[in-house]
C-alpha cells in the first residue's frame, strides 16, 4: 500500500517544513516531499492542519488497558498493552516486567519473543527492571524477589532472540563483570533502585551501564559530601535519564535543574512507567497482593507510596512542555529520538526520514492524538 499524508506540519528531526507531505510505501516511509510535487492519483489522508510526529517510544510500560504483564506473561497480554498506549501514541514499547521469579522472567521474555515473530504491533522488546536491585530501595518492588545477578539469572535475562533487552539493576550489588558480560551479550543496562556511591556509578559506567532508570526515583540523591546517584547521572555527559514527568514522581522544578546541570537534553527521554489503569475503565488493580488505586493521575498504595503511574506517553508529552518549559518539538523528541538512542532503535524509528519505519502519529493542537501508524497500518 502507498499512499501520501498531506495537510499538516511534518515534525522532521528538529524541523516542521512548510507544504511538507510524507509518502509510505508498504511499512516504511518513503520519501518526504512538497505536497505540491505529489502525483496527482497518489492516495492521500488529509492531516487537516494537525501535526505528524514519530510514534512515541515507551521503554518502561509495566501495563495498560487493565492488564499488568507480572500478572499474564502471554502474547495475548502484549497485545493487550499495547493496543492500549498505541491510542495514545505510543507505537513502539518495551513491555516491562517489574522484580519476579527467574520462571517468570523466562516465561515473560519467551512472550515478547514470540509476540515479536507474530507481529504484535508496538512490541520493540523487553525491560525487566529486577529482581537485581537493591532492597533499600525496592520502591514497591518485592522485597522477596530480590536477589543478586547470578549465572542463572544472567541466563534468564539474556534470553531474548528478537528485539531489544534493558535490564534495570543495582550495580552496588551486582558483580561488574556479570555487567560488563551483560553489556558484551548487547543487554541495554540502566541503574535503578539502587542506593549506589558516585564513586560506585562511576565503575557501573566504565563496566556498561548506560543509563538510570526514572531518575531521582528510588535512588541515591545529592548531598552535600555524596553526591550518590543523581549526581553521577548529572554529571557523566553519555548517561541516559529517563524521567517521570506527571507532576507527582518528580517536582517539575527538580526536572528543571536536572536538566541545567546536564547542559541539553540530549540524553534524557520520558518514561511512562505505566500501570494497568492506563486505557482502561477500571482505576484499581492488584500487585504483590496489595490493591493499587489509580486517583488524580497518580497509582498509590493504601500507604501512599507510590506505585507505577497512571501515565500515557502523550500526556507526557504534554506534560513536559508545560512542566519543564520546552518547546512543542523538544517535548516530541523526549518521546521520540531520543528514547530511540537510548534503546538502539534510532535505525528503524523515531524520527520521520525517507527508510524508516512508518511508526507515526497525528496530534492536534493540543497534544492529544487523532490518528496513529505501526509500519504504514493506521488502528
């Protein structure tokens, strides 16, 4: 199928060319040309004056449209998930399966895989964020899962013969060479409930860790003798940072400042971190036996604890230009090139450029989604 999206600004890379229409040819996007240069009997979607982003890349979704994929590691659950966040703009993820069993990481990475050799659309690969963590900073993670990385767990979690693996792990309480092993077998590694030194990030780093996972959470802060995490997260130009913008995981002004220190925002991207309520009626949901509700935007524990998010990557979006004081483009890129750097899949996507994936969105003047591609098939 061919066909021609007309009428609308065409965000390309930190562009929006004027009369700019982009034409797919089967999955892929074929060329970007001026809508008056288009051949005549070419089929056309008129935009009617929305905006055409790349797709949205989430590389932390532990669940949507009332599914959470600890529960069901099955394809039928990725399908699940990410029809869910694809009405939100999303059209790549990495189904995200929070501290488990080593049975459970298995069975969960054997359903990404197969999900991925039936074409799911949206699947990109699997983040397993634990169970190698640091139990001082478990979040709502299960105390009893943790464990160290180990030759069966490295087994595990290398496992994945399609798509792309983030691990999120501690790297204070994880033998580096088992890292920097991680790192050899092309395993994206990301520092995450961990209570690790600046001096300790700095080892992590040389051994493989690329990133940190939803930064300033479950970590160790700046203080005035430690700098701890945050500060090597800041401080390291090449380290990714995922952030939480939705108001409640990280005051906006913090983000703010992150941001300063860093100098650009080359090397941050937005999260999700997503529960089940995201796409769904349904507002409450079960995790490690406890009941999580979903309220003013926020999943909590009866504690109030903070559990996951109620977030969807287009509000992020949104979110961060208001919050942070970006541009519409440079919210868009925290949703789109950059998430693809982090992840390895800058290749394929997250952008809109003559070869890549048509894996595309449509957002109106607001930031909410009207129309969404996977490989040229609108839903």
């Amino acid at each position: 199928m061919r066909f021609a999206i007309t009428n609308g600004s065409v965000f390309a890379g930190d562009r929006m060319p004027e009369g700019a229409a982009v034409v797919v040819a089967g999955a892929r996007i074929e060329a970007i040309v001026r809508a008056a240069d288009l051949d005549p009997a070419i089929e056309r979607v008129d935009l009617a004056g929305a905006t055409l982003a790349p797709g949205f890349i989430d590389v932390q979704v532990n669940g949507g449209g009332g599914a959470l994929f600890n529960d069901d590691p099955s394809v039928e659950t990725l399908r699940i998930i990410a029809a869910a966040h694809r009405r939100f703009g999303t059209t790549a993820l990495l189904p995200t399966l929070i501290s488990d069993s080593i049975p459970k990481i298995r069975e969960a990475v054997q359903a990404v895989d197969a999900a991925i050799a039936a074409g799911v659309p949206g699947i990109a690969g699997i983040h397993i964020e634990g169970p190698f963590l640091n139990v001082e900073r478990k979040g709502t993670h299960d105390a009893n899962a943790i464990r160290a990385l180990d030759d069966e767990g490295f087994a595990a979690i290398t496992g994945l013969r399609h798509g792309k693996t983030l691990v999120t792990l501690a790297p204070e309480v994880n033998d580096a060479q088992r890292i920097a092993a991680l790192r050899q077998r092309g395993v994206i590694i990301a520092a995450g409930h961990t209570n690790a030194t600046f001096a300790q990030m700095e080892r992590a780093f040389a051994a493989g860790v690329t990133g940190v996972t939803h930064l300033f959470n479950a970590m160790s802060q700046i203080t005035p003798r430690e700098p701890g995490v945050v500060g090597a997260a800041l401080t390291d130009p090449a380290c990714w940072c995922g952030i939480i913008v939705d108001g409640f995981h990280v005051d906006p002004v913090a983000l703010r400042l992150a941001i300063k220190a860093k100098g650009s925002l080359d090397r941050f991207l937005l999260v999700s971190d997503a529960m089940p309520p995201v796409g769904h009626d349904s507002k409450a949901f079960d995790l490690n036996g406890e009941t999580i509700v979903a309220a003013g935007g926020v999943c909590r524990r009866a504690d109030g604890t903070l559990a996951g998010a109620d977030l969807d990557m287009a509000a992020a979006v949104r979110n961060a230009a208001a919050m942070l004081g970006l541009t519409r483009g440079e919210a868009i890129r925290l949703a789109t090139q950059n998430p693809a750097q982090f992840a390895g899949l800058d290749a394929e996507m997250g952008s809109i450029a003559p070869g890549l994936r048509a894996n595309l969105v449509a957002l109106d003047d607001g930031g909410q989604v009207l129309r969404t591609w996977i490989d040229g098939q609108e839903a």
